[in-house]
C-alpha cells in the first residue's frame, strides 16, 4: 500500500497535467469550428489549384559518353617530348568527355544551335495548352499567331519581340532540362519535360541528335587544322625521329578524321532510347491537396490556442 501513496508535490504535478490536457482539448473543441472551417477552405483551394495547374510529360534517355580521345591521348602524350623539338605545338584534348557533354548540353550556345530548328521557340516559349485530343499544342494568342508564323508579345524595354537563345535559356530550357552523371551506373541521364509528350520526346531527340553534330563538327575541324599543320611541318627538314613523331600524329589525326566521318553516334551512344511519356510526371495533385490540408490544420490549431491565449491574458489583466 505504501508504493501507491505519493508525494503532494507530485500529486499536483499529475493534477496540473491533467488540467492543461483536458483544458488544451476544451480550447480544441470549442473553436472546432474555426478548424474544420479554415482546413477544409485550404483543401478546397488546393483542389482548385492542383486542378488549374498543367499537366508536364517528362521524357528522358540514358546515355554512355564515348571517349574518342583514348587512343590519341596516349600517342599524344608518347611523342609530345619528341614533337616539342620541332617546336609543334599539340592539339589538346579534353580529359573529362563526360563533363564535357553535360556542360555543353547546359550552355547557351548549344540552346542558340538548337533553336536553328523550325517550330522550337514557339514550343518552349509561347504554349498556352495541350489538347490531349488532337495531340497538338494550343498558343497562346497573345503571345505568337501560328497561321501567321507571328509574334505579337508585349516585351519590357531590352527584349526583342522573338525571343532570343539566352531568354529560351532561362525561361523554358535550363528550368525544364536535366542532364547529370548517374553515379551508380556512370552514364549520363538525360531529361525534358512540357506540357506536349510528343514534344518532349521530339526535344530530347533532338537534343542528342545536335549534341553529337556540333562535337562531331567541332573535332573534325580541329583535326583537320592539326592535319594542315602537321602536313606543313612534314615538308620541312626534319630529324628522323621528329619525321617519326609527326606521322604517328598525323595517323591520330586521320583516326579521328575516319570516326568524325563514320559516326553518327560520335560523343555520345544511345543504351536507354527517349521514351514516348504515357503518363504525366507532375504534378502530384493528391499530394499538393493532402499537404495543403495538414498545413491548413496546423495553421487552423496553433490559431485556435493562440486566440484562446490572447483572450486569456485580457481577461487577467482586466
């Protein structure tokens, strides 16, 4: 019987607690109202808002950087001392293929090669909706006129009337567009998502399709300017061992002359094609609609329990 008698302290402890629970659901009960209110309007106007959002389709590839440059890295490196003697200055070659191909695929300048291509700024800059049912895009009026091929936006003082490369860049294409190194499998994954699945199937094709084009131009340029050079060199008089180094370089050179020329896949290789998106990636309307609810029932509490204690206080000090 003994271990059943407590402290007084402890009693009053356990009757105080006691007395904030059953006041804390008092101050609940009467200001129910208040809560099922002031939550059900924030579920009602995230209903509304998750409805008057549009749906994205996000198509997207896995991709294997091809590194082109191996074989002529290490030849490169096997005669520099030699080729140095002849006062040959090396072509270099980038160490790093997959950075490369990210941080082209983020660059301005690849977005103004693209955008070279009919239809693709009216596409990333002036879509109003999708119609599901005829599968085309619907513009926005205000913005571009399709039968007239005719942009007629308002734009602030600095902007042209068609959109340039570096506005496409920051408004549609950087925000939409995701390129990253995978870093379990070590490919690249690329992504793009818009209102049209057949646009951003269409898009990201597209984009793998330039990305092998403008590095494959751009190293076949620079072979052959390194050809030119070489070539040159080769007509002066030379040591037998610079003669040796210059036409081991020019064999490098016409290696990457034959790939440039071969390959359609040059940078990168398709493992994972873009997919055709059946299904919208966002966004998630039962969730923006759950978590607008839980806030709006937090919110809707810790006003009830302040409002109470304000009242409180007021009747105290009164």
């Amino acid at each position: 019987m003994n271990s059943l008698n407590m402290p007084d302290s402890d009693q009053d402890l356990l009757s105080e607690d006691s007395f904030d629970i059953r006041a804390s659901l008092m101050t609940l009960w009467l200001g129910k109202f208040k809560i099922i209110g002031f939550t059900s309007a924030c579920a009602i106007a995230a209903i509304f808002y998750s409805l008057s959002l549009p749906n994205i389709y996000t198509s997207s590839a896995i991709l294997k950087v091809n590194d082109n440059s191996n074989s002529q890295s290490s030849m490169l490196s096997q005669y520099s001392g030699i080729a140095s003697m002849a006062g040959i200055s090396l072509p270099t070659q980038s160490d790093n293929k997959m950075q490369y191909a990210i941080q082209t695929l983020k660059s301005k300048e690849f977005v103004k090669y693209l955008l070279k291509e009919d239809m693709f700024i009216p596409n990333l800059m002036a879509v109003k909706e999708y119609d599901s049912v005829s599968k085309s895009i619907v513009y926005d009026e205000k913005v571009y006129i399709e039968n007239n091929n005719k942009w007629i936006r308002e734009t602030s003082q600095g902007r042209s009337i068609i959109p340039s490369h570096i506005e496409v860049f920051d408004l549609s294409y950087n925000p939409n567009y995701q390129a990253r190194k995978d870093m379990k499998s070590g490919f690249l994954y690329v992504s793009f998502s818009h209102q049209s699945p057949d646009f951003s199937y269409t898009f990201l094709n597209k984009t793998i399709e330039v990305l092998n084009r403008i590095s494959r131009e751009k190293d076949l340029k620079e072979s052959q300017d390194a050809l030119d050079y070489l070539y040159d060199k080769l007509s002066e008089p030379q040591q037998k061992e610079v003669l040796s180094s210059i036409n081991a370089l020019i064999e490098s050179q016409l290696k990457t002359q034959m790939l440039g020329n071969i390959r359609d896949d040059y940078l990168v290789s398709i493992i994972d094609p873009p997919f055709y998106p059946e299904n919208k990636s966002s966004p998630k309307r039962s969730q923006i609609v759950v978590l607008a609810t839980i806030l709006g029932l937090m919110a809707s509490i810790l006003f009830v329990f302040v409002s109470e204690s304000i009242f409180v206080r007021q009747i105290k000090n009164y």
